[in-house]
C-alpha cells in the first residue's frame, strides 16, 4: 500500500508540475489573445448580460432552445466550483506559497475567464437532445463531433466519469467531518448526504437546475456575509496587505537554506495550481452543465463562463484569502492549513465562528456532489448508454455513503491522476477548435441584434 502511494505521488507530481501549469496558462493566455481578450473589452457588457439580466426583464427566447435557465446552468456550475476549493483551497495555498500565491491566483482566474468561455462556446455548439428531450452536451460532445476524434472523447468521459467516483468519496468525508464538528456521526451523516443526493439527482438535469438557483445563492452569501464582517473589522490593514501580496507575487527572497528565487517559484506554484482547482477552467466540467441552457447563442451563454471564474475565485477566493491574512492567522504556527479557516472565525466570532465555517463547508460539498453525480450520468450516458447512466447514479449515491465512513481511502490517491487525465484531451479539444470560438465571438459581438451593442 504504502509503496502503490509512493508510485502514484511520484507520478502525479509529474503530471501536475510545470508543465501541467504552463499547458493550462499558456493555453489560457493563447485562448484570450485570440479573442481579443473578451473578458476585459467586454466586462461590462457581460456583467449586464448575466448578473445584470437578473433583474430586467426576461430576454425573448422564442427563437431560443434549452433545458434550463441560464441562471440555472451557472449555479450548477458554481456548485460545483464553490465550495472547500475556496476556503481550504486558499488557506493550503498561503500557508506553502505565501501571501504572493493570492496574487497569482488571480492571474490564473484572468486567463481562466477565457479558457471557460471557450469550453462553453464550444459546448452549445455541439450540444445534442437526449431520448428524454434533454439538451446535452461537454467536452465529449465536441471532441467527438468538432475535433473528429472518437479515442480523445472516450478518454475524456471516462476517466472523468472514474474520478467523479473518487471526488463523491472524498467530499462527503469532508462534508462528515465538518457534522461530525457539530455532534452528527459519520454514519448518520453519510446516510443522510446519500438520501439528499438521491433525492435531487433522480429528478434530473430540470431538478439539479431548480436546487441549485436556490441553495448555491444562500450558502455563498451566508459565508461571504461572515467573512466581510471580519475583513471590515480590519479595513485599516487593507492597503498595506494588497502590497503585501503584490510584494511576495514576485520577491526572490530565498527560503531558509534555499536558492534565491524559491519564494517566487512556491507563491507561482501554489497559487496557479489553487486557481486552477478553484475554477476549474480547462478542466471540461462547466461546459456540461451549461449545455443544457436556453439561449440563442453560444456566445451569450459563454459570458456565464467569464461570470462563474470571476466570482468564484475574484471574489469567494479573495474574500477568503483576506480574511486569513487581515486577521494574521496565515502566519499561525503548529497549525495545519485546513484549520486556518476555522480557527480566523472562531477568534473572531467565538464558538458560532467554527460552526459557520463548518456548516458553509458541509452546504459547499452537498452542491458539489450533486453536480458532479449529474456531470457523472451523463458521461456515463455518453459512453454506454442511458440504461447504464442509471446504474453509475446509484453507483454515485453508494459512493456518498462509502466516504463518509471513511471507505475505500485508495481510490482517493487517483483523483489528481484520473484529474489530469481529464484536462490534457480537453485542452486539445478547446485549442484545436478555438478558430470557431473566434467565429462564433466575431458573429456575436458584430450583430447588433444579438448583443444590443452599437457598432462603431
């Protein structure tokens, strides 16, 4: 066992060190070149589009097709994204690379804006309709159809459709341990995510959209609501920490006994790899869920992409990573890094600060499970058939019970491995095709009647 962990580390630090990161930057840089950096030209164009479509009134989508709202779409997405990523994500990330990691967490959230936005371009543009009617569609979809290669595909789906397996397992613990905090066993507990899981799943894509413009909204709130709290208490330390971070991004102050320039390289390391999970732009996971919403262009359901990164690591990321480094709990020794977190609420709120943290954590990893259950089924569809789609639903519903209890901990070592094995033919998917998001940009972005835009 413990020589297998050995092999599969050594392995997957390969796979997920500089060149991984520089494939997934490079691609993203590359990517937003090509579309005349969108997500600076267009900001406040998308903003208007998504957030702010929020409270106008609804577009007329007699000409549009889809499953879901596009509000829906991405707070399944958010699910997914939001959640332990943000809060423990960050905290691992400036305890191994310093306050500097921050800063290049935001770096790869810009060029991840671009990379999302593909993957969704591309997504609508080759979605299809299930036998229930379903839209569907992801990175399978055009890796088969657009690229014209059937193995990237397969590949794609299933070791995806693999490491969701492992990912379920991994959450619910997580979402066990933060009950167990509150007095709650883990078998109780595991009883009680697999029944919720259940119970939302088995309703399908319609179901997952509904459940998740409600609950993904209250709990984001509830722990952004709590953390400006503590950040506004500190508002005097604000500026000096802003150039804290922007001091250490690029400082070539060595570690104790390493070379110069270990400080740098550890704050790029560790803060492009927590960005990267954070948002998980390039990972082929957003472009499932948004495949299944009304729009009358994929270029519109695109600027959601730019949305979900810009929230999810601009603002939830950044939210967190101040609240640890204004109240100095970043620099706390003999504390293990998913503590932090916990530790900055309880100080400052007393005993109902873990609670909060707990609680967010549970709500973050229940959305996150019932994503990736959803994204599972219909990988799972993609490649064996819908009858089978079925039997990988309740294989995902047994997996939030298993790791619950803490089951089955081997499988956990090939999350990142299958996780790689998911982003390289996605990658080659969204850049092989990025001329057609080129063309369904310029198509976009040129008719007045689809933007409301003026031209110049």
């Amino acid at each position: 066992m413990d020589q297998l962990e050995s092999v599969i580390s050594q392995v997957t630090d390969v796979l997920w060190g500089p060149v991984m990161l520089v494939f997934l930057l490079g691609g993203g840089i590359y990517l937003s070149v090509r579309i005349g950096f969108i997500q600076i030209k267009h900001f406040r164009f998308m903003w208007s589009q998504t957030v702010g479509s929020l409270f106008t009134k609804a577009q007329d989508r007699n000409k549009s097709k889809g499953t879901i709202t596009p509000f829906q779409a991405v707070t399944a997405e958010l699910g997914s994204t939001v959640g332990a990523s943000n809060i423990i994500g960050v905290s691992v990330a400036l305890f191994f690379g310093g306050p500097g990691a921050l800063f290049w967490m935001w770096a790869t959230a810009f060029v991840g804006m671009a990379t999302k936005y593909s993957e969704i371009v591309l997504s609508l543009l080759y979605r299809e309709k299930n036998k229930d009617g379903e839209f569907v569609g992801g990175p399978m979809y055009y890796l088969r159809k657009g690229m014209g290669s059937k193995f990237l595909a397969v590949c794609f789906a299933f070791f995806f459709m693999i490491e969701i397996f492992s990912s379920i397992m991994v959450q619910s613990n997580s979402a066990a341990g933060s009950a167990s905090s509150l007095g709650l066993p883990p078998i109780i507990s595991g009883l009680i995510i697999s029944a919720v899981i259940a119970l939302i799943v088995f309703g399908g894509v319609k179901r997952v959209g509904k459940v998740s413009e409600r609950f993904v909204p209250f709990m984001s709130s509830l722990y952004l609501l709590g953390a400006m709290v503590i950040i506004l208490s500190h508002i005097e330390s604000i500026p000096s920490i802003f150039w804290l971070v922007f001091k250490e991004a690029f400082h070539f102050r060595s570690f104790a006994g390493g070379l110069a320039g270990t400080s740098i390289l550890m704050a790029l390391r560790w803060g492009t790899a927590r960005g990267l999970y954070s948002n998980e732009a390039g990972m082929g996971s957003a472009p499932i869920a948004h495949a299944a919403a009304v729009t009358d262009h994929p270029a519109r359901q695109g600027l959601w992409g730019i949305f979900s990164v810009f929230f999810d690591t601009l603002i939830v990321g950044t939210v967190s990573g101040l609240v640890l480094l204004t109240t100095g709990i970043w620099k706390a020794s003999g504390m293990d890094a998913s503590e932090m977190p916990a530790r900055a609420f309880t100080e400052f709120y007393g005993p109902l600060g873990g609670v909060l943290v707990s609680l967010s954590l549970l709500f973050f990893v229940i959305s996150t499970i019932y994503v990736i259950a959803f994204y599972g089924e219909k990988l799972a569809s993609f490649l064996f058939g819908f009858k089978f789609s079925i039997v990988m639903r309740l294989v995902y519903i047994g997996a939030c019970f298993i790791g619950a209890v803490g089951g089955l901990k081997v499988v956990w070592l090939f999350l990142d491995l299958f996780l790689a094995l998911v982003v390289v033919p996605n990658l080659i998917g969204v850049l092989g095709l990025s001329s057609q998001v080129v063309d369904q940009t310029k198509d976009f972005f040129d008719t007045k009647k689809k933007t409301g835009l003026k031209k110049k």
